[in-house]
C-alpha cells in the first residue's frame, strides 16, 4: 500500500506522472494543493493523495464546462485572423501591381534620353556629400554639448 502522504516535489511529481516544474507551476498558478511545514513559502512540501486526486477531479470537470466557451473564443480568434489574412493577401496584390507599375515607368525612365544639361550626381560625389553633411552634424552636437556640460 502507499502512503498517504507525499513528502516532495519528487514524490507529488511522480504520483502525478509530471516534472517537478510542471508539479510546481500548477501549484503556483492552478492551486495544486500541497502544503509547507511551518507554513514556509519556499520550505519543503507535503501533499495528501485525496487532496490531489480530489483537486484532478474537481480541475477536469472545470476544464469540460469550460470547453464550449473556449472553443467558441478559438473560433473567434480563427475567424479574425482568417480576415487578417484575406486582408493581407489582398493587400499584397495591391503592391504587387504597383511595383509593377514602377517597374514599368523605370523602364521608360532609363529609355528616355536625358538632356546634357542635367547632371546626375554620381555614387562618389554622393557619398563626399554625406561625409559632409555627417561631419557637420559631429560639430554641431560637440557645439550643443560644449555648450550645455550637463547634456
């Protein structure tokens, strides 16, 4: 015969064919009934087999009244991220023919001849440009904090 009494995490874990720390999370968010001597919060433990099994009894039949609500909440949650994805779907569709577009007047663009007085900047004196712009902005916030030591 078995006692009565388990006297672990080791011991409740096993009686309830789980880890301790799945043992240990229904006590802390479920209210697995164990108890601490001396009424210790992170003592050792005890539980009562009646108590458990009693506890498993009343968790199941919570869950079975529970399951119509739940299954009518998943269903919702479904349905809204099937819209979700219908909507998505559409929107990809949407930017699918204006790239298209794009592509097209890219294409037209680079067919065009462009006069000779128009100067496209070039890779390299973008880049000069942006060092500069970039070591403008270094001096102007030396400036700021040179001009407030608390900054």
């Amino acid at each position: 015969m078995q006692p009565e009494i388990l006297n672990s995490w080791k011991e409740i874990s096993s009686y309830l064919g789980r880890g301790v720390r799945t043992v240990q999370r229904w006590e802390r968010d479920f209210g697995l009934p164990v108890r601490r001597p001396a009424g210790h919060l992170k003592s050792s433990v005890v539980a009562l087999r009646a108590d458990i099994d009693a506890w498993l009894a009343n968790r199941s039949t919570r869950l079975e009244e529970a399951a119509p609500a739940e299954r009518t909440t998943y269903l919702a949650q479904y349905r809204r991220l099937r819209e979700d994805l219908e909507r998505l779907q559409r929107d990809i569709e949407v930017l699918r023919s204006q790239q298209a577009q794009l592509l097209v007047h890219r294409d037209k663009a680079q067919q065009t001849k462009v006069p000779k007085q128009v100067e496209i900047p070039t890779v390299e004196s973008m880049s000069k440009s942006l060092e500069q712009i970039s070591a403008e902005i270094a001096s102007v916030q030396e400036a700021i904090t040179g001009a407030n030591p608390a900054a």
